[in-house]
C-alpha cells in the first residue's frame, strides 16, 4: 500500500528544469590546467530519486522509468559571461540559521569563481524589491561578508509576504540585475514564481534560483534543509532544561514547545538526541487528552512510576483543541495561524492535577527566538555553504524557476513547482518515528 | 546623605555570630606536619565591614568602631569530634546554578577533610525533613556526588515552602545529625531560624549552618551569590537572540525577560557583558510608560534613529502597572506574586506602535527555566565549592544560626538575622548602573 | 576514465551478507497492534549503491547490474529468540566522539526492544575479552547507560592491537554470549574476522556485528561515520584559535595539525566551516615545500599580501619528508607510525623565513586529545543511536561478519571483508575538494 | 611570622598617584540634573589595602597608619578639557581574554561619556609608536569596535618588547595624543615609565595609564587580572579531555600543561573547577621526582589505586630540571625563556614506568593558544569593560604613571612603580593552595 502510494506519487512527477536560453561560455572555474573536465557535471547527469529496490522493482513491473533529479554542480557551458552577470539576494520569512552562510558564499562565488562578480543584497526581503518602499540595495563585498557566517540572523534583514511583482521586476530591471536569488520557504518560493511569470512576459534575461529555507524540514523531495540541524541541536539544551526542572521538583513536569508548523522534525530529533523526553507530540500523530488511552491519564502513569516526566510539543500538534478549523486565520506569509498548543496543554495538564489533588510542579520553555536566532553548526555552516555555490552554479548555468534541493545525499535541482506542491512529513511507520518511540517509551496512540 | 545612611546602617549591626558550644577538639586538617598553624583561621580574626576611607572616617569622627565579620575559614579547635560528627543537607526554593557543587563540596569536605564523616542528604527541601511526608533519606557517598557538579539541578530535590519545625526536629534527632546545612534563600533561612529555635527550646546539640542562595544576588551585605555569575552569562544569550531577530526585521523589537524579583542585577550584568540592549528596566528603577519622556516615546524615537532595538526588564520591574497593591498576592514561599511585567510590555508597545501606524515585529523572549536550570561556569563551580568549606568548617567549629557571606573579597560568618534583615538593591548612582546608562544609551529617567 | 575506474570497481563487489542461520522467531518490536508490517524492512529489500545515472548506464551498457546493498533495520522474522540473546560490547582503538552513545543505544535496544535482553560490556578492547588478562566484565544496565551519551570517551574503555582469537572465544562460549558488537577501525574488524572464523571452526551459535568506527571517515563505501562531525565542529575551535593568533601578530602564521592519516575528510570539512585557512594540506595531496609554486614560497606571497596566514595540515600529510618508507613503523593496532609534520612544517617554516630574514610569529596548535575526547553533538549522539539500532537488528537477524554502513543516506549491511578491504580518500576532482581549494584560495598544486 | 612579614612590606609602600597637572574642567558625565554629585569618586577617597583585623591591629601597634589606595572612578574635575583630549591605546605582549573588550570600552568611553573623543589604535604593540616601522595609526569609532568584545585576539594586533621612548615620544606629539593607554604586563608598563620619563623629560602635556595584562594572575596587589577567569575557565577542558583520556585507558595518564610561568592561578583554579585532576604542580611548589615521595612513585600509587590518573602542570613548575640557571635565556619581551616541564614529564614518566615494566598510556595536552586567544566570559567582558572606564576616567582627571587595580572588590589607582615591583604569588598556606590539597589528594610535599 505504502509503497503502491510512493509509486504513484513518483509516476507523476515532472522533473524537467527549466532553462533561459542555451549556454555558451567556458567556466572560467577550472582554476588551472592541473583539472581536467571531470570538475564539472555533465547536464544530462541526473541522480535517481529512490534507491530502494523494491520500488525500483515495482517502476520497471509498471514500465515506468526511475524518476531522477538533475545533478546540481558546476557546468562547462554557462548561459551568463562569467565577471558580468549581476546577482541579486534576499532573505524571507522567519529568522533560520545558516541565513548568513548562504548569503556570503553566494558573494564570495560570485567573486573568486566567476570572475569577480558583482552581489547586491535588497533589505528585508521581498520589500527591498518595491523601490516605492524605499530601503537601500546594498553591495555586497568579499570584505563585508567575510565573518558574517559565525552569526546568526541575516546581514540582509526580512519580512513576511510578497510584493507586486510587476514592481519587483521593475527593481531588477533598473538595477540590472541578471539572477535572484531568493532564500525563504514555501511562500517566498511562490512568490519568484511570480516574478519568473513577469519577466517571461516581459522576456527578460533574468534567472531566479530559489534556496529553499524551512526549519520545519518540511520540503518534499528534500532529505534536509539547512538550519534544521542547528536548530534541533539548539533545542537539545531546552529539553534539557525541562529535564533538570522536572527531576528538581515532586512530581516535576517539563513541558517543552518546540516548532514544527505541520512536521515535526526538530521535536523528533531534538527527541533522540536527548533521550530525555517521555512524551513527544507532532502534528503527524494525532492524540487525544482524555480517556484511558489519553495524553493526560498517561502522564499520571508515568508521574506514578517515576515522579517526573517531560513532554515535547511541536507547535503544530494537536490544533484541533486550539483552532476553530471553520475559521482559519492566516499571517503574511499566508500561513495558517496557529493555536498555542504549549499553553493548551500547560492549563489541560494543570487542570487535572488540581481535579485529582495531585501536587505538580509544571515548567513551561518556549525557546523558539532563541534557537531560530542561533549561529549554524559547522556542519549546518558547511551545508550552506554547498547550497549557495550549487545554486550559483545554476543560476551561471542559465537556469530558472528551480530550486537547489538534497537527497539520497546528493545535490539536486528541483523545480519549484515540484518544491512547493507539498509538504513533507514525518512517516509514522518510519524508523524514525519507531526510534522516537523506543527513546520515550510512549504508547504508539493516545486514542482508545 | 548617602553617606551618613550608610553610617547609620552600619552602626546598627550586631554581627556576633552564636555557637553551640566551646570547641575542644584537634582539626585535623594539616593534612601532614609540613603545613603549620597559619592554615587555620584564629578565631577572633574579622574582615571589615568598609573599606572606603571616607566612612571609616565618619565612623571615626562618632566615635563608633568599624563593624567587622567573622572571618570564614578551618579553626584549629572544633567543637564536634572529627569523624564523628553527622551532617544532612537541603535544597530549597527555585533552582540556582551551583546547587550541586554546594552539595558535592559539602559530602567531599566531611569526608576527607574531616575523617570520613557522613552527610545524609534529604530530599525536596524541608519536606524532606518531615517523616510523615515519606521521602527518604539518603546517604551521599564520595562516588554519588563526584561528577555531579557538571550538572544543572540539584540531585536532592527542591520544593518551596517551610514546615513544622517540632516534626523536623523530631526527624533531625532520630536521625542523629549534628550539623544541618540550608542552602537556600530568605525564607529558607527564616526557616532554618524557626528549627534552631526549637533546637534551642530542646537544648540539643544541632548546629544550623546556611548557605545562602539568591539567583537575584539580593542578600545585604553579601557581594555575590552563588549562580548569579552563571545566570547573567546564560542570560546574555536570550540578549543576544532578542538583538539578532530586531535586527532582521524592519522596525523589530526584542524584548527579553529576565529574572530579578527586587533587585536588577542579573538584568544589569547581562545588559553590560552584551552592549546589545537599548533599555534596561530593573525594580529599582520607576518608569513611565507614557508622556513625552516616558518608554514608549522613548522607544518610538530609538526606532526612529535605528529602526530595531533591544529592551531588558527584570520581572520585579514596573510592578505598580500589573499588581494590585492593595491585595498582594504570595507563593509557597512566602514572596510576593509578582504580575508578568513582560507580557504587559509585550502588549502596552503593540498597542502603542498599532495606534501610531507603525508597522513593528516585537519578539518576545522568556527564558527563565534555561537560566536557573544550568550548570555552573568554571568560576561559579569554585565560588561553590568555597562558600560549602567554609560552611563545614563553620559547622564543625560549633557555629549556629549564620550563613557564609562574602564580602570585599572573602568569606564571612554573617548572623541569619542579619543575612534576612532586608535585601541588596542597585544603586541608582552607583558605578554599575551608571555604567548601564552608559552602555544602553538610555536617559536617567523615564518620568517628565 | 574516473567513470570507467569506478564501474570496474563496483563489477568486482561482492555484496552478500553472511547468516549464521534462518530466522524462525517473530521480532517482538511491533509495540503493539497499531502497528503494522511496514515498519519491518523485507530480508530481500537493497538499497542501491550508486545513484549517478550516468554510472548506472555504463553499468547497464555491459550488461552489469547495478551492485545493491542489503538495507539495514528491523527484521520480521528473528534467529535469536527475542529475550534470551545475550550480547557483549567491546569498544577498541583511539577515543572516538560517540562511543557512549553506541553503548548506550545497544543496551537500550536489547532492553526496551528486545525484551529485556542482557548486555555485557568488556572492558579495554579485545583485552578483556581474554581472561587471562583478568579485567572484569561488566554487566550494563539501563541506568548505568542512561546518562552516559553526553560524556565523551567510552565507559568501557579501550586499547590498541588484538589479542588470541582461541583465548577470546574460550571467554565468549564461557560467558554464554551470543552476539558480540565489536567497535572499531578497520584494525578491530579484521580482529573480528579472526574471531569469527574461530567460531565457525567450532560451529557455535555467535554472530558478530561490527560498528566501524574512524574519526577519518575513510572507510569504503561509508558515506560518513560517526564521531568525524563532531570531531571537524570541535577542530573550527583549533583554525580559529590560529586565526585569531596569526591576525594578532604581524606576519603572523598559525599552524593546526588536525587528525587524518590517509584521508584528509576532518581538515577539509574544518577548513570549509570555518573559511579561516589560507592552506589545507591532507594526506591525498601531494606537495613541494621548496620551489617557486612549493608551500613555502605561496606562504611568503601570502604574507607579503596580507600579513598573516594560517595553515591546515592533516597528520598523514606529507609523509615523504619525516618518514623513512623503507623502514615503515607499526603501532600497536598495525597502523603505520606516522612522522610528525606539524612539527616538521614548523620547523621548514621558520627556517624559511629566518633565511630571508622576515620576521614572523609561529604558533603551531595540536588539538588531537581535545577532538577525539569530547561528547558528540547532538546529530552525531543520533547518529550513533541509529547505528546500534541497526546492528541490534542485524545481530538478532542471524547476521554475521558484516558491519552497519551508510550510503546515500541509508543504513546498508557491508560484509566485513568490504569495509576493510580499502580506504576511502577525498578525491581531489570532487566538489568537496574543489571547495577547499575556493575557501583557502590555495592553487591546485605545490608542483612545479 | 607570615603576618609580620605582610606588615613589613605594607609599611613601605609609596601609593601616591602622580598627576600632569590640575583638573580645571567640569566633567560631562552627569548625564543630566536627574544625577548629584554622588556619582563622582572625590579625589581624597581611598580604599583600605588590608581589610583583616589582625594585620590592621598590627599596623596600629606599630604607629603605622593602613596603606590605602586611591579609588578609582569618574573625577568631578578634569585636567583635560572633554571633547577635545586625544587618546591612542595600545596592546603588547601576549594574547589574552579581554584585549578587544579594553579597547571597545576606552572608545566608548571617550566617545560616549566624554563628549566625542577621538580614539587611535596604534597597531601590533609599541612597534605601532615608531613611525620608522611603518605601521598605519588606525582612528578607532564607534561601529568599528561595537561588535569586537565577543571576539578573542587584538583587534590592533601585539607584539613583544619595547621600542626607543624617543621615537615613540616623537609620534605622540607628531599626533596631538593626549593620553596613551598601555594594555599590557609587567614589561609594557616598565616601557610606559620609560615613555613617561622622555614626556617628563620634554615637559609634555600627555598622560600615560596602564592596564594590567597577565594571564597568569600574578600582579602584586591586583587580586584579579582581566582574561584569568577565561583561562582557567577554557582549561577546564583540557583536564577534562585529559581525564577522559585517561579513563579510557588502562592505566592512563593525562598530563596537561597550562599557563603560568612564575605563579600557578590558572593551574590552581581550573584543578578546582574541575576536580579531575590528581596532581597539580605550579611554580610555587617545588617538587622532586624520584624518592619514595617523588612525583613519579606518588603516581605510581595512584595508578596501582585508580588504574588512571590526571597531572596538571603550569608551564613554569619545575624549572631546576629544565633550565641551567647559570645560563638564563630571554625572549623579546624581557622575560625568562623557560624549559618545557610539559615534554620533560612526559619522557620521565614514560621513562619511569618503563623501566618498571608497567604498561601506561599518556596523552599529552598543550592548550595554551587555545585558550589565550579565546573570546571572554561575560564575567571577564564587564571586568575589562569596567577597567577600561576607570583607565579613562584616570587619565581625563590628568592622573599618569598609573596602572588600574583591583583589589578587596573594587577598583583602584595603583602607582606603575608598585605594579611592576614584585610578582603576586599562590601562598602554599593559604585557602586556595589547602583547597588544592584537597581537591587533588596530593601530598603537602613531593620531598623526602
């Protein structure tokens, strides 16, 4: 069943990248006649999008090809005469580390690979686009950017929503821009499509490559997003701190809010790191409070047993309790507002304790700024890195309306249609969520 | 004036510390024949009180002594035999880095320094103490409490609140302690006063040693508390969060909550170690809200010049706008409910920006449980691990009814009446608020 | 050619995973009926080996199948009757970030997975799996493990070299083990190997489970292995205490030595997270120092440019000037003894420059013990939790003579012999060196 | 005896502060009528030197009155007239915690508090005095050093030894300095009397202040110098690297060398901080190696005991083994080139147990860049913070030849004569030395 459903979604897929115009000019990044050609990656290279063989299996019964990705890297032809093309960045949407490690390897790319190319970098996201808004563009140098990577933020500024792109594509053609980049989510993703509509209408010479942002980890089609990492290592320490309270107290309950819009990654992961929470909550598992089987009578177990206990929330689980679903509210980035599920369940849990006259001592931690706002890991540094000079690569290379993606490993590139059709979830059947199990030895439902 | 207060104050003080008895024994401390006599503190050495020439001088003139402390440190003569002598341990209030390495040095000290003396540890602070509650007793062994000063928390237990003394004599005395060390604030040492009370009325031979914890760093005549270093070095973190999201948006605003209930000094040193906030709101500081002078506008025109800013506030801030002063409200604990200042702030600078037009994004940040919950820096972990040998040491010289102080650089035996009298603010002409003026940038008052 | 190289290299592969016998047992880690089959992976289920499509072709062009590995996880069907295994730990070679984690999830897995099952641990390596040598096993329980994956180091402890298969046999039929997890390099695994054919000679009921373990990363066909990103996170400390110190001094030079005796995967990943070196010198690389293109010439037109400079050097890099090949050394373990070329490049550099009479500040950091001893970061403590899941799994399958592999970011069953038959190496036409080359700004070669 | 000997030394010290001349201008920094004079130090006011009851008592009887120390703070009147007075700072020798919160801080000061002051940094020590080098002179603002108190290193960079008082005199008036600050250790300030001697000399109208530097703690009456706390706080690492190391192994060793080439501080705290180290060897002690209470049999003791052991080493403990005394040797700065005790251990050791046939495993561990170039606690950022504001207030007020103290909890004015006289010294009898003893469990002596 599983796999027929993953067959199917897999058939359907269109994978074709779309491009400008043809290349024409010799990278200049082969540094020396030491390399040879194998530094670049063919354009017909292409890495299969599943490695199972049993679905592999099921593609050839049905007569289907393997769906496979374009692979992301540097190309011998660029559509853009290298030291000439002008680069735009923004930065959308909610705070992600790593924001600054893209931003000035797009600068140095710019620079040292491709001839000492100019970036400029428009403030507050696609609001610096609007000239009627009136921040400044700025030039972005080596020089500026050079240290920024260790910080967290964005040099850039940013802003929630889009803007008119017919005044957007005004801005990019005053300014000459040949390529935008544009880091952010699903909402900012959408929005250069937009722009990518305006300028074929106008038929400009203008690429838009998207860096897909997402601290949920929630883009289909893509292992891991960058500030994923550092934000569930971040987390480790609230989960930690909810730990130290509980154990602290009689009773001590350390009820950790975590985010996940819709996934609940961080939470899970941030879960398994730790190995100290006992209960963990994402939007992918539906729970009920109450009942036998319930949320509540389960954490009396475990106070019973032990006499501490931590419960990890995504901000994302359980909405049905917090959001009226006949009236949904939406913010700037036209994101479904959600109901405060942490202070839900501080009260829920609080209430029945005071009905059953057991003494509790509840801690609730609400760390988001604080792990959104935080450096990248090396790591996290590094893959942002490897995003930002394949997305150059690209964007050299003359193509458009795609995004860099990852998977099986790999650097890929992904339409943007494709990276904003859904959302990717956590598999309740997967070994990630069976290890999340094991690790808070919660029951496997909290329904009766 | 300022001066001749604190004359006033000084002259008062009766720093006479209680002893259960003349001490008799040996110490047995000079570990070996190379260390002679002036290891020991002789006991009628004392610190003064004041080292500016000026008071002494005032004090000279009215022909008053210079009151002086009791020096902290190991006596030749100790009144409970070496190896002998049985100590229990508490942990009582909310959590303060350091709470381990306190107990650690304490189980570390009786056992070798004083011939391998036992040290019960009870558990969830006072109720630990009470029989009938049921929590055990344990026996702390060299190799429980080796690593644990790493560790946030503390590994007893905490809870609030004090309880019968009669029932926690009762449980001293079956249990055969000697010494019974207090670690914890006010209300704790209140509590230790009302059990040395009956000891007094039973006339046994108990001696009640505190170890005086003030996450606030609010404890007259005390220089620094244990934690209080760590909390505004983890607290500068939260700052530094709330600066990079103001940064990065248009207009933002962090808004950071800190710990502080009466006094500010957590709030102040995170402010000074950062150079990042633009406000700092401390209890001892009145402010308006509104008027010309009055925050708001004061943070309308720091938006203005900067377009982001950065506001501290200690919880203990601004209490007269969300308390009600005619029905105070307690804890457990005995203090004051204080009324969520930030949250009020949260509102009262949304509503302001919304009524002007003015588009913000305030990001709120609370990280209270972070901060308490964590473990000791390096230089927190000594000052523990000093302030628990001199309280042993206290303890076996047949001292009763004090706390260890520290003051103008050393350790102290500071009576608990003293320790409880009334609480250390911030100076508002002193050099360390003079020197947060100076690094937010902000004016003197907020008042037309 | 590389293309060509690669396809001969995966005809040859020989992927078949070893059993000791046919599972007959049901897996009890179901949880419970809301469970279903999918979260067993299939006996026949692989995961493919390479990805590139263009590979793939060449493979399919002669008529080759495209070499597959068995894809790890849990098993339907069980050889060892859940409950009743009984299972030993080794942990063997140099520290390693990570060990505990893989201790821990072992017994955590044999607990809460496989009912309750036991979980021994030798300690010291392979030395305490011979009784002669008389340290004691030890029994793990839950709580002994349950905090121990935040320390670094292994509670088991280690040692180099291996010890009689006869003698080591003799303890495992004599303790009743039946699956025995050996951690280690390609070293231990061969050890491993010889114990395994001992235990065919004797036709015993024991499978072995190896987990590789290399800071260098450089086992074959491992796409990572755990402990290497922690150990490159802590190494951007080391680049950056050299930055720091070369940017303080004029022509100031730091010089890290990093680990990486024949593959340089920490220094390069260290170099690009932190983007502070100017230099990267890894086992791969071949390098002149004398010469108008040698090392020491472009560091003195680095200075001359910018006045200070840091450099990178793996220990396994250039070996040619401090080691003798015609008299190689051994260690314990059977590794070559390398020469020191921190030291000797401190040494070349200082005369150099003392030469030419331009003054310069040295400072050479080697932070081996610091790296290799710490606590793994949170995405490296899952890591390994991962990986013991999956030895668990196989162990309990019947598997043997194979160790837990990762590729294309999917845990695979490499047979012993694969593992160790060769060693991973950066390739220098790869994207991960071409990026080096880009953040140092070094050229391609040190060659005339 | 001690006491009669501190007496002795108290007796004779000069403490008068000299000045250029006398204050005239009204000082700025009232920040508005809000504040009273109370905020101004008066220029009489002292802070006692000695603060115990015995040694004042002493004094008393000797007719002597207690030394006392000139207060620092902010002068009510200035010699230089605010706005107009032009500073340069710079910072020699060694790296150390703190550097670049000194140099934020005096331009802070000078820009904030004393009416837009300029600021110069000179570059890479007294070298950036000499115009013949040719080092450019660097006008310091306000956004260049906002964000540089969280970085370690200099931002003006360092070097050793002094240069002609001449031509650095020359430069001084060449470009209108007014006042010059020192950040450096003993040898700078003695290079600052001699600067001070050619101003004298010229009868300049420029002021010279010192800001103490010494990783190692050991300025005569400071009690603690800036960068120490974030020494020994970074240290702990290293032990612990070390113990985890040596638990690892059987019978390992972890030998650490720190700082401290006359006084162990940085030694002695961290083993306290830490309490995983069992020897603890520092420059104060002397220790032999051989004998039955030599180093070596001591920890062949505890091997046999513990099967592990940790050994912490300041790098100038044990010099009669490595250096010939009759021969000393001396590096740029003026100060003894010291043996290495560290490499010296380590041969011994192995050595020793070699012989005995004992196998071991030592590990090795030299942090000391590591941790000098290392960004400061937020502890040690206020400390520097508050240095620099008193430096500055110092040389406004026209005071010279003066070094900023510390001493009792608070700051003070300390003539350069006195700090530079003598090196403060751990005392073996004192608390911190017995704290040690006991931490470690090393014996009082290491002699027969």
């Amino acid at each position: 069943m599983a796999l027929e459903k993953k067959v199917e979604q897999l058939i359907s897929l269109n994978l074709d990248i779309r491009k400008i115009g043809e290349p024409l000019f010799d990278s200049p990044i082969r540094l020396s006649e030491d390399n040879d050609d194998s530094i670049f990656v063919p354009d017909n290279e292409k890495v299969l999008s599943v490695i199972d063989t049993s679905i592999i299996e099921e593609l050839n019964k049905q007569g289907q090809p393997v769906p496979a990705f374009e692979k992301a890297g540097p190309r011998k032809k660029l559509y853009f005469k290298p030291g000439k093309a002008v680069s735009a960045v923004i930065t959308c949407g909610g705070l992600c580390p790593g924001l600054n490690s893209v931003i000035r390897a797009i600068v140095m790319m710019n620079y040292y690979r491709y001839e000492k190319q100019i970036t400029y970098g428009a403030r507050f996201g696609y609001a610096g686009l609007v000239k009627e808004i009136g921040h400044e563009i700025e030039l972005l140098t080596v020089d500026d950017v050079s240290p920024i990577h260790t910080q967290g933020g964005t040099i850039l500024g940013s802003s929630r929503g889009n803007q008119d792109p017919i005044k957007m594509v005004d801005r990019l053609q005053e300014l000459g821009i040949n390529i935008l980049y544009t880091v952010g989510g699903d909402g900012t993703q959408k929005g250069a499509m937009a722009i990518i509509k305006e300028i074929e209408k106008r038929n400009l010479d203008i690429a838009v490559i998207g860096i897909p942002k997402t601290i949920d980890n929630d883009i289909n089609f893509i292992d891991k997003s960058f500030g994923v990492e550092t934000a569930f290592s971040e987390a480790c320490e609230s989960i930690h701190s909810g730990h130290t309270e509980a154990e602290a107290a009689y009773n001590g309950i350390g009820l950790v809010k975590l985010m996940g819009r819709e996934s609940g990654f961080v939470a899970a992961n941030a879960v398994l790191a730790t190995g100290e929470a006992n209960f963990c909550l994402i939007p992918e598992l539906e729970f009920e409070l109450d009942g036998d089987k319930g949320l509540l009578k389960q954490l009396e177990n475990r106070l019973l047993r032990k006499n501490h206990a931590v419960i990890v929330v995504a901000e994302g689980a359980g909405q049905k309790y917090v959001t009226n679903p006949e009236k949904p509210e939406f913010d700037a980035s036209g994101n479904h507002k959600l109901g405060d599920i942490g202070l839900f369940l501080k009260d829920q849990v609080t209430r029945y304790f005071k009905e059953r006259n057991i003494p509790i001592a509840l801690r609730y931690i609400d760390p988001s700024y604080n792990i959104r706002s935080c450096a990248p890991t090396p790591n996290d540094s590094i893959f942002c890195f490897q995003l930002a000079q394949m997305a150059v690569h690209a964007g050299m290379s003359g193509r458009t309306n795609m995004v860099v993606g990852y998977i099986n490993g790999q650097f890929t590139h992904l339409p943007m249609e494709v990276a904003t059709s859904k959302r990717k979830k956590i598999d309740l059947k997967s070994q990630l969520w069976q290890s999340v199990l094991e690790a808070t030895g919660q029951p496997i439902s909290f329904k009766s």
